[in-house]
C-alpha cells in the first residue's frame, strides 16, 4: 500500500455460511479498491450487492472470507482481515469511525452522553468532550432540550443525527458511512454534507455508502460499483 492511501482492499471476497441452513450466502466476490487519505469512496450497486457487508469487514465486524484489507493505522499498516480482537479495539478507538444506518439505543444513555463518548474515550476531559459534543449536536439541530435524554424516543430523523454526530466528533483519519442521510430532510443533509466536506477537508478518509445521488456527487471522488450477487447456493 502507498504511504499517501489511507485503506486498500485487495480482493475481499465474504461468502455467509447458515450451517444450520446449509446454505452458503455469497456477498462479495473480489472486491478491490486504494483510496487516498482526503478523498471520498462511494460504494454504490444494488439492494444485497453487499454494500453494508463491505463496510462491516472495514470495521472489523465481519471477518472477510478471503482477500486482505490494509489500513493506515498508528504510523503502521494493519491487516483487518487478519487482526486480532485487541488490534481491532484499538484500531476502532483510534483510527476508524464507523455510522451504522441505524443507531442502537440503550435506555438511560443520554444523546450527550453517546456523542461525547468518543472524545471521552480518546482522553480529552469529560467537561470539554461535553461541550464539543453539544456544539455539534447544536449545529445539526438537536434541541438542546433533548441533549439529556436517551435517544429511545428520538425521531428516526433525530437518531441519525446523533449517530452522525458521534461518529464525526472525534475526526477519525477513516470515517465509514453507511447511508447517514437516508432518513434525513434536505436542509439537516446539507449540514451532514458539509460536516463530511470538512472531514475531507482535514484529511479524513471517507468510505460512504450515500441514499441519494445529490449527496453521492457532493462527496464522492471515486465510485465503487458493486454488481448484483448471484442468489445463495444451496
Ligand atoms: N449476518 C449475515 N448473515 C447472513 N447473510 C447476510 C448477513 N449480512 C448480510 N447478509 C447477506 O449478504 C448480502 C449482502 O447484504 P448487504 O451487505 O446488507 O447488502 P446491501 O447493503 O448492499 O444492501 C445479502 O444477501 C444479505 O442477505
Ligand atoms: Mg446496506
């Protein structure tokens, strides 16, 4: 891998296999691609064409089945495919920055809370991880009288906007999007959008996967596009 490349996936390839069902789910079939720290990777294709599954083997939350995913990670290169459970912690609390479509909620964890977790984590002080949170919470237009409450009774319009406050305040080197804007009205997208211009802007890798073309155009500077993944074999 370059110096300059921030992730390079070499023919990464997942099949999901149902023991119980005896059956074998082929979700990616030698999928590579560098991308350079500063830029951004649509990855575009299809319902099923393993989109998520991609992002979810940049993550570490799924073990490719073959190939090798090479990451810029602490001055070093990793290999996620072949990471170990620690090397993975680290590289999440560090390195990458992953929002999911969906945020998982706990109940009794407040929106400042989950958005100040990262910082937290990263050791800056809990009164200034608070504030910076809120800052953004407040620039995506989250009532702060909504701050100290648990997500659980959010609008799905409001979730998403905490889940991309948390995954944007910490500037990770490598950010993964997985249709962040998709429940989004346009004028909260455009403000998502130049949050992840700015993150370009300071270097930041970005793997997104975008709901709506605009949004793709806005920040894409190469697009991946993953073909429709013949049916599962029995
Ligand atoms: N945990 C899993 N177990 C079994 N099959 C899965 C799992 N996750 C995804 N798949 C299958 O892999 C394929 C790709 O899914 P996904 O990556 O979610 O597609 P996309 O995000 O492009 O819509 C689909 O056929 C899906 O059913
Ligand atoms: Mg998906």
């Amino acid at each position: 891998m370059e110096r300059s490349h921030a992730v390079a996936a070499e023919k990464v390839s997942k099949t999901f296999i149902l023991h119980n069902l005896r059956s074998r789910i082929p979700a990616l079939r030698d999928v590579s691609f560098a991308l350079p720290f500063g830029e951004c990777l649509a990855v575009s294709g299809p319902s099923g064409a393993g989109k998520s599954t991609l992002l979810r083997c940049l993550y570490g939350n799924c073990l490719a089945s073959s190939g090798s995913i090479l990451v810029s990670h602490l001055g070093g290169i990793l290999d996620v495919a072949l990471a170990s459970p620690r090397e993975i912690l680290a590289l999440r609390e560090r390195t990458v920055s992953y929002v999911s479509q969906f945020l998982r909620v706990i109940p009794r964890v407040s929106a400042l809370e989950i958005v100040s977790a990262p910082l937290a984590k990263s050791g800056l002080a809990p009164g200034e991880a608070r504030e910076k949170a809120a800052a953004l919470l407040a620039r995506l237009n989250i009532p702060s009288r909504l701050f100290a409450l648990p997500p659980m009774t959010f609008s799905g319009g409001e979730r998403q906007r905490v889940n991309i406050a948390r995954g944007l305040v910490r500037e990770a080197p490598i950010i993964l999007l997985d249709e962040p804007t998709a429940s989004l009205d346009r004028a909260n997208r455009r403000i998502a959008v130049d949050l992840i211009v700015e993150a370009k802007g300071r270097g930041a890798a970005v793997v997104g996967i975008f709901h709506d073309r605009e949004v793709q155009e806005a920040l894409a500077d190469h697009v991946l596009e993953l073909p429709a993944v013949p049916c599962a074999e029995g």
